[in-house]
C-alpha cells in the first residue's frame, strides 16, 4: 500500500484542482478522510480475515463499488452544511477513494487490487509500478524502510501533486474576466 500520508496528499491535490476553498475544512477533511478509509480494511490482519478474500486487504474496499457507496454518503453528510452542490462533492470524494486503489496498483507489493469486486476478486496491477509498498508495521513505517518509502512517494507521487497544483492555480491566476462594461 502507499502510505496513509501519501493518500491524504492526493486528496488534498484533488480538492484543490476541484478549487473547493481550504475555508471549508471539513470537505477537505472528508476528502482526506476518503482517500485513507480503503485501508480500514487492513484491520483484517489483526482479525485473521485471508489477504486474498473478498474483506480482505485491497479487496472490496479498493473497489469502484466501494468507491461510489463511500462518496455517495459522504455527499449526502457533507452537502447538508456546505455550499458546495452534491454532485461536486460527489465527484471529488469519488476520486479521492478510487484514487486510493490506483495509487495501490502501482505499488511493488502486494496481490494487487480488486477493482472490479464483487463482480470480480480478480487483483489487479498496472504495468508502471515504481511506488515501493510501505509496510504495516509502524515500527517499520518510523524505520529506515519507513523512510526510504516516503522519500519514493515524494519523488512518485507528492512532487507530481505538487506540479498539478501549481499549474491549476498558474492557470486560474492567468484567466481574466470577461468585463460587462461597454
């Protein structure tokens, strides 16, 4: 898996290009919130849920399945208190799980993931894997390995974030107006 940070950060990328202002903290925190919840799954290890069955790691909850249901009822909860319309929530709080399971299926590590469950358990990868997994265990996450994997993401994942950031709001910066003098 990448690390819990990692996914928190392109989260992040995506309510920003989605221009929602960093005024409404709790959609960027649900956003935050969603693109982590897939790995709640892997509280199935401590249970002695199987890695390869449908509740295990990188199963349903990677899905696409899991991704519209996740974002659908956050939606619902967040656009109550938000001037944000539904949809819009939707479609961020959408990416941010499903993008979860596209970060996982580059990483080297791992039976890939359950895309298409529970039509289908098949795991899958992508051919470009360069994200090294992180581990489990948080003396290994706050280790050497801990840290040769946040350097990897930074270089995989953060800098690129980073760069579609900064090129949206270039962007943005750079339209102008259209004046209804005349």
């Amino acid at each position: 898996m990448a690390s819990p940070l990692t996914h928190a950060v392109v989260a992040v990328t995506i309510v920003a290009v989605h221009d929602l202002q960093p005024s409404a903290a709790r959609t960027w925190l649900v956003a935050i919130a969603c693109a982590i919840a897939p790995d709640f799954d892997a509280l199935g290890f401590w249970l002695g849920v199987p890695y390869e069955s449908f509740w295990g790691h990188r199963g349903f909850t990677h899905s696409m399945v899991f991704a519209v249901l996740l974002s659908w009822i956050c939606a619902n909860w967040i656009s109550h208190s938000s001037a944000v319309s539904r949809g819009r929530l939707w479609s961020v709080y959408f990416m941010a799980v499903l993008s979860h399971g596209v970060l996982d299926a580059m990483t080297d590590g791992g039976l890939g993931v359950a895309f298409f469950s529970p039509l289908d358990q098949t795991r899958y990868f992508f051919p470009f894997r360069p994200i090294h997994v992180s581990s489990m265990s948080l003396t290994d996450v706050l280790g050497p390995h801990g840290l040769r994997v946040l350097a990897n993401e930074c270089l995989w994942v953060w800098m690129p974030c980073g760069l579609i950031v900064a090129i949206f709001w270039f962007w943005k910066g750079r339209r102008t107006p259209i004046s209804s003098t005349g």
